[in-house]
C-alpha cells in the first residue's frame, strides 16, 4: 500500500440530484459518438472474473412466443469476488489533444502513440493491486459490438491463470434498448470468449453483466436468454435494475423491481442514493433468491445542468459503504466506478485522489476474501476540497491503513500558508488491521486571497511522531468572488505519505512577476523529466505535458468531455502540478491573481470556533 501505483450513456433529461448519469463520452458532448467508433474498433477494453455457484436453467416461452428460458434455483457465489464497473468510453489512456477532460487524469495517463496492449496491462496490473478480481466492461447497443474491447483484455488476462493460478477475468456489461440487439451482443461476446481462460464464468455459465436492464421486459430477457442457450452458450446474467431511489423519495420502490425477481441470477446496484437503500435492496434480493453482486460509489457528481451530487466528504462516503456491503451479505463486491472522471466516481489512481480510493478498495477486498493484505505497511492519506469560500467550513481528513502489527494514532490539522496551525482535529486510535479517520470539519479563519494546507500526522502507541504528510493547497476565495468554480460544489485532492513529494525539489514556477493580474506569463521548469506536469487554475484545466519538463499556461478549455461548460475568469488562483516517473504527486503553492478583499466568519483560528482569543470554546 505504501508503494505508489500507477495506473455512461446517460438516462435522459432527470432533474438535479436524479439517479447517476453515465459518463464517458456519449450524450451531450458531440465528439463522443465519434471517438467511441474510432477507438472502439481498434482498443478493446478490460478485466472481470466470477465465483463458483450451481446455476440451472429451464427452457420456456415469452410472451411473444419466441423460445425463452427462465432462471433456475442458484446459490450464492462460494468464492468471494471484487469486481469495478468500467466506462471504456470515457477517459482515455492515453493523452489525446483534442478532448478535454478535468483535473482528474489517470495517474498512469501516457503520451499519445503509448502501444495499447502495454495500456491495457498496466491498468489489469493497477486492478489486482487495488484487490480487484474482475471488471464489467460497459457496451452501447448501436454503438458497440459485444466482443469491443474485450478481447485486448482478454489478451492481457489470460496469462494471469497459468498454473491453476486464480486469475484475473472479463465481462461485458451491457446497456441495450431490444431484445434483438442483447442476443446480439452476447452472441459476439459468447464468440470471442471461446476458450478464453479470463472470461468470466460461473461454472460453465458466462457470466453476463447488465446496466439498466428494466430497459427491456422479463418476457424479453427471458426470450433473449432462450435464443442465446439454445446454441449451447449458458448464461449466469448480473444485472442493475435503474432503482433510482432519487426519483422515489430517496427509498427503494420495489414494485419496479418485482416484475424481474425470477429473472436474473444475480443483481448489482448502480444508486446514487445508495447510503439510503443498500440495505433494502440486498434484503429484497434475499427475499427473491437472487444474489446480491454490490454496488458501492465513492460519491457523485456529475458537474452539469442535469446531473447529480453527493458528496464524498473525503472518503467517510467511499468507506462507510464498503463496509455496509461487506455487512449486507453480498456475494461479491462491486466498485461503481473504475474510471468514469466525467462523473468523478473513478477508484483507480488518479491525479485528484492519489491512490487513496484505490488503496482503501484493497483494504476492504482483503477483509471481504477473508485475505492478508498485500502490504504489511502502515500508511497516511490527507484529503481537503480544492477550494474554500472564506467563511464556509472546511472539511478535512486523516485517514490511516494500518497493516502494521501495532495500534497507531492519527491527527490532522489546518495551517496557514507559513505553517501556523489554525484548528487541529482530535486523535483517533487506529488498531492493527484496521483503517481510522480523524476528520476536521469547521470554520477557520482565513481570507479571500489566502490558502491553507492540511497536515496529516501518525503517532505509535506511545505519542512518538512517524510521519507528517502535507495536502494539496486549499485556495481560499471571498465570496462572490467570480473565480469560484461553478457550479460550487466540494471536490477533493488527496495524497499519501508514501507519495507525495516537495515541488521545490521538483521544480519552479516562472513568470510570477510579470503580470500578477494574469496567468498567461507562466511556466513549469523542472529539474528532470516527470511523467505529467499541468497548470490547474480555479480549479480548471490550463495546460499538459507528459514526459516533459517544461509546460507554459493555457487557458481552460470552454467545455469538458460530458457535456460540462467552463466558465472562469483570469482572476483567482493558478497551481501546478506534477507527477513524478514513480507516481508521486506534488503540488505547487498557488499563484494568486488580483486580491479580492473578504475575510471568515470571525473565528479567532485558535481551534475552538468562537472569536475571543481563547481556547475555552
């Protein structure tokens, strides 16, 4: 853990806070079609793997009169699995010039022309660290044949069951609006999967995932199951039901469910609202049979005019509901999303989250397989928004995965920019084995203009300091001041003491001086090359080399990927960032541009939330 790693189609027109849009390339931004068939054709896609389950099926007729075939009796999967839901539409491997996306990169993100296959085996390779088993693979009826992408991975897998070796699997997921287009789909996959030793199956079932799949009837995934089994192909189907809970009082409406009780073996959750209905949607799976195959968020936030947000909160969100699926009885559990930026749902490394999701994902796999964790570490994560409003509270986390064989403690606290401490959270025990958060959530005092850091510290048993890790900086901004992000919603950077990094050491900023009201002027040096350097300004991106040393600002593009339009101004703050040949991260501190007055809310900074000067609260 402590070593750094590297690395949807949307439902139409729901109100703000609706249920979770698909991300990636499609909808609203107009190149996404476009870059779906030019790279679907010749870049396919990633990992899944299954657990052993007696599945039977019975050969029946639809509603319409064509062969059908309903679910027979199953069990819950005797192997424990992991698995993440993967947008491959989404953001790419590889740089590409022409398509914008926000700050959050894969970590591993490479120059333009990297070959494919060494993708795709660095990103099966970033999976098994984070304690994945397998990955569903999102295919687009119309848009994408049910063996795209898969068989690149496939390639890639295939080594990792050598020797009677529990590898690493394949499946596709599919979003399909006919029953004609799902046996199509899976009778291209059910091809390309012949003899592939990653294909994911459950005994000799192949396993199928579905998004969405009230998109058709029961009697219609039931002819479509009939037409595929009838050639001799068997099917272990997964599918997400679209509970959209938002759009029902933030509760699970079984009644859209009922009607798909006998149909499929198993079923996954894709809710934004998850904290809500976990526990109700895993109790009525029990109810019908049907295994519960998970579906956790790490939150949500689609940063559009019809899209939704849930706060992570750092990661209480990202672990609580892990934990909540590991108690709910689910078969396998199930990462909502690998990579999917767009909707900021993305567990893989990333220059936003580091490998905290991804670190924290491992963790809990290990405890749910009943495994020893990879790493025998005992490693330090701070996470803080990227901006703050001058009077709002600011949330801040220490987190601690202690792999070690003896208890820690762990703090966090806020300082200013010279390194005076403004609040301090309480310490919190974390025992061997276990993950712990201190979490700081309060008004400091601070002005538009400024910024402040959050330091998270690790302490033995007996108080003695072990590490003290530094986060990305917190901009502060007056409010209403026009730079603030819009829509001003909080979102997070993360780091870990096993890879974060002093930009000094790194590299400088030049051309600070020469326009102070502007960032135009600026550049990155670097002392030797890095894998990733950029300029961040409100947030936004403003300029990306890969494999360079040098980068000049740009200014943000005027929409992103998703359909997401950027609105700034020159005003506000600018930092870089970079990411080294080893995966560690280091920030910049920022380039402010044109003061704009504005100060707290009249907390005096000494830690107790009143304005008097004392410590006494």
């Amino acid at each position: 853990m402590s070593t750094p790693r590297d690395g949807m189609p949307r439902r139409e027109s729901a109100p703000l806070g609706s249920t979770p849009r698909r991300g990636g390339l499609t909808g609203a931004d107009p190149r996404g079609p476009e870059v779906t068939r030019r790279r679907g054709a010749t870049r396919r896609t990633f990992l899944a793997l299954a657990g052993t389950a007696l599945v039977g099926t019975t050969v029946a007729c639809s509603a319409s009169g064509r062969p059908g075939a309903t679910r027979g009796p199953s069990s819950a999967a005797a192997q424990q699995q992991v698995w993440a839901h993967m947008v491959p539409q989404g953001l790419p491997l590889a740089e590409s010039g022409d398509i914008h996306y926000g700050s959050e990169r894969p970590l591993a993100l490479a120059p333009a022309g990297t070959d494919y296959a060494s993708l795709v085996s660095g990103q099966l390779e970033q999976g098994r660290a984070a304690g994945l088993t397998g990955m569903q693979i999102l295919l687009l009826e119309g848009e994408n044949k049910g063996s795209d992408f898969l068989g690149d991975w496939m390639d890639a897998a295939d080594p990792t069951w050598q020797d009677g070796a529990e590898g690493f699997a394949v499946a596709p997921c599919l979003l399909v609006s006919s029953r004609d287009g799902a046996v199509q789909m899976i009778r291209q996959y059910a091809e390309a999967s012949d003899g592939r030793s990653s294909a994911a199956r459950v005994e000799d079932a192949l396993v199928v995932w579905i998004y969405n799949a009230r998109s058709l009837s029961p009697e219609d995934w039931a002819s479509c199951r009939g037409a595929v089994e009838e050639s001799g192909t068997r099917l272990h189907l997964v599918a997400e039901l679209a509970t959209a809970a938002s759009q029902h009082g933030d509760s699970l409406d079984t009644s859209l469910l009922d009607p798909y009780a006998d149909t499929f073996e198993a079923v996954w959750l894709f809710e934004d609202r998850e904290s809500q209905v976990l526990g109700d949607f895993a109790a009525w799976a029990a109810a019908h049979g049907t295994v519960f195959a998970g579906g956790t968020l790490p939150g949500y936030d689609r940063e559009t005019s019809h899209g939704g947000y849930v706060d992570a909160r750092g990661t209480q969100l990202w672990r609580t509901q892990l934990e909540r699926a590991r108690d709910s009885g689910a078969a396998w559990l199930t990462a909502v999303t690998w990579n999917d930026a767009v909707e900021h749902t993305s567990v893989q490394p990333t220059t936003d989250w580091g490998t905290t999701r991804a670190d924290l994902l491992a963790h809990h796999a290990a405890a749910f397989r009943g495994h020893e964790p990879q790493e025998k570490n005992l490693t330090a994560y701070v996470t803080s928004p990227q901006y703050l409003v001058a009077g709002q509270e600011l949330l801040v986390e220490g987190l601690a995965i202690n792999h070690e064989s003896q208890d820690a403690r762990v703090t966090v606290r806020v300082t200013d920019a010279d390194g005076t401490t403004l609040a301090t959270s309480q310490e919190v025990t974390v025992a061997a084995g276990e993950v712990g958060a201190a979490v700081l959530e309060r008004t400091v005092r601070v002005s538009g203009g400024a910024h402040v850091f959050a330091v998270v510290e690790l302490r033995d048993a007996s108080g003695e300091l072990l590490s003290s890790t530094r986060g990305a900086p917190v901009v502060v901004f007056a409010a209403e001041d026009p730079a603030i992000p819009d829509p001003p919603r909080r979102r997070y950077y993360s780091l870990s003491s096993a890879s974060s990094v002093d930009f000094s050491r790194w590299a400088r900023i030049e051309g600070e001086d020469d326009d102070a009201a502007s960032p135009a002027n600026l550049r990155v040096l670097a002392e030797r090359t890095v894998r990733s350097v950029e300029f961040l300004h409100n947030t936004w991106p403003a300029g990306l080399a890969l494999d360079a040393r040098e980068l000049s600002y740009r200014a943000p593009p005027d929409s992103l990927v998703g359909g997401q339009e950027v609105t700034t101004v020159t005003q506000g703050f600018t930092v870089a960032r970079l990411v080294t040949e080893a995966g560690e991260i280091a920030y910049s501190a920022p380039v402010h541009h044109g003061t704009v007055a504005g100060s707290g809310d009249g907390d005096d900074g000494d830690g107790d939330g009143d304005g008097d000067g004392d410590d006494a609260g």
